[in-house]
C-alpha cells in the first residue's frame, strides 16, 4: 500500500462560511440587515442543498448587493455594505469549493478579502484571510497559506478574542502541516487549545465569529494533521474526540471528516474500515453532486494500490467509477 497525504476534509470543515446570523451592530439596520437575512438564509441551505443548486441565486444576491454598494450615498453605509458583500462572496467560494470548481472559489475568497478590507471591520478582514488560508492549504499551496494566515494574525492584533485566536490557531496549524512542520503544527494546535479554554467566558462571541468553537474542531484539525503529517500518535489520541463531530448535522462536511477518518485508517492499514467509511462519504458527495467530496474519494483511493485489491476495495472502485462529476 501506498500512502500519499490526501487528507483535508477538516479543512474543509474549519474554513466552512460560518459567519454571523446577527448584525455586527445595533444599529446596521434598512438595506445592510436586509441582504444579510438573505445571506444567512442561503447559508443556511447550504447543509442541505447541492451547492450546484445554490450557486447561481447566491451569485444573484452577491451581485445585487454590490450594485446597491456601489450606489450608496454615504462611507459609512459603503462599509457596512460591504462587509455584506464579503460574506456574500466568501460563500460562494464556499459553493464553487464544493463543486471543485478552484478557479471560482479563488476568485471569490478574493472578492470577500478586498470587501472586507472596504468595510474597514478588522475580525471580518481576519475571517476572510483565515477562510483562504484553509483553501490554500487544502490545495497544497503551504506558502501561500502561510503568508495569508501570517496577514490574519496582524490583524487580530494582541487583543484579539479568544474564538478568532482558536480558529485561525486551527487554520494555521493546516498549513504548517501542508509545508511538513510538524513542531510549527503541533505549536499552533497547543495555541488553538488553550484559546479554546477561554472561548466559553465571550458571551456572545463577537462577530463574525458567531458559532460554537470547541475542542472538538481543534482534535478534529489535530487528526488531519496527524495524518497529513505522518502521525499515527496524533491520529490515534484525537479520534474519540474528534469523531464527536461526525453527529454534524451538515452532511457534506460531516462526509469530508469521514473521509479524514478514512484516510487516516488507511495509513495505519485498517482497510477495510477505511473503505467502508469512504463508501459511505461517496454516496454523500454522490446525492449531494460534490465535486470536492468526490475527488476527495478518488484520491484516498489513489493512495492506495495493490494488483490483488480485497473485495471492499473492489465495490467502492464499482461505486467510484459510476459517479461522473
């Protein structure tokens, strides 16, 4: 067997577009609040919907919400316009992500990086840096990645909060793993636990980070790297914790961790189980039409090679070769 790091889904997961449901302030109210609900509303489908579905309508609203940017009469209402747009636009990277399509969503995680630099929201330009930063690693472009998530940590500054600091700890120890730094990755996860510690004391969370961060993500992010890195160790102490989050209710991510799990069972030659929680990540990228969830799949199976392959093997090939995405 031949073992080749394919292994992201958490990736994936991490960098999901999880902005707020809430307006960053009070008193964010008419056009702004209004674009945003509808953001959120199509973020929300995004659990449930291909994202060959939703792409089209939300690239609809992103534009409209530019057109209404670009007329505003006022700095003040450019920026928080603005600030919409860049989750608009870092959510349809999200969907051209899905769909494999990789020039998109480059594109577009651009596009929410220079909003947010228009909106003057510092957490948010952090975000949306931190949010490419996943995709690069993701990619395998280490450099980049790191440059990015050096960018978002000027601009969380010393006082940044907790849930930011945890996060973009995650983010940054993908990337570390992705350029094989084993002692930079494991110093960003140690970071990412122990602002973890603190995130529960931010009540609410400030925006945009208006999600539930928990140790969870960071043993989820621990297991990817372990097995990006070569870890058995890593993999095998971050499994029981990280497996809590395949109760995730978003099948497309929780079909991405499974196939981290996948892979790092593959590596430590479990085979078969390795196949059969792949198996059942490919029926979800296969119902859900997700391109990325698919190459995922043909990858773990690259990675794996024998001229005898065990019948487990042979039924996913049966089942892989039928998708055509």
């Amino acid at each position: 067997m031949h073992r080749r790091n394919f292994l992201a889904g958490t990736a994936a997961a991490i960098a999901a577009p999880t902005l707020s449901t809430r307006l960053p302030e009070a008193t964010d109210t008419g056009q702004a609040a209004t674009l945003r609900v509808a953001t959120t509303a199509f973020r929300r489908l995004d659990g449930t919907t291909p994202s060959r579905q939703l792409s089209e309508p939300v690239l609809a609203h992103l534009r409209l919400t530019q057109a209404i940017t670009s007329d505003a009469e006022t700095t003040e209402q450019r920026a928080r316009l603005a600030a919409v747009g860049s989750e608009a636009a870092s959510l349809a990277g999200w969907l051209a992500w899905d769909m494999n399509d990789i020039g998109s969503a480059r594109t577009w995680y651009g596009a929410a990086i220079k909003a947010a630099r228009t909106s003057g929201d510092r957490l948010l330009l952090a975000y949306q840096l931190g949010s490419l930063t996943g995709f690069e690693a993701d990619a395998g472009n280490a450099p980049q990645g790191l440059a990015l998530v050096r960018k978002a940590h000027r601009q969380l500054g010393d006082a940044a909060p907790a849930i930011a600091t945890a996060w973009l700890g995650t983010i940054e120890a993908l990337a570390h793993a992705a350029a094989g730094n084993r002692p930079a990755a494991g110093s960003a996860l140690d970071q990412a636990a122990r602002s973890t510690d603190a995130v529960q004391d931010e009540q609410p969370p400030p925006w945009p980070w208006v999600f539930t961060f928990t140790h969870t993500k960071v043993a989820s992010t621990r297991l990817t790297c372990g097995a990006r890195l070569g870890l058995p160790g890593w993999v095998a102490a971050s499994q029981d914790a990280a497996a809590a989050a395949l109760t995730s209710s978003h099948e497309k991510q929780r079909a991405l961790l499974m196939l981290d799990l996948a892979a790092a069972q593959l590596g430590t030659g479990r085979l078969d189980g390795a196949f059969v929680l792949a198996g059942r990540a490919l029926e979800t990228g296969a119902r859900y039409r997700s391109g990325r969830i698919i190459e995922r799949a043909r990858a773990l199976r690259r990675s794996y090679t024998s001229a005898t392959p065990p019948r487990v093997v042979r039924e996913f090939d049966d089942r892989l070769h039928g998708i055509y995405l």
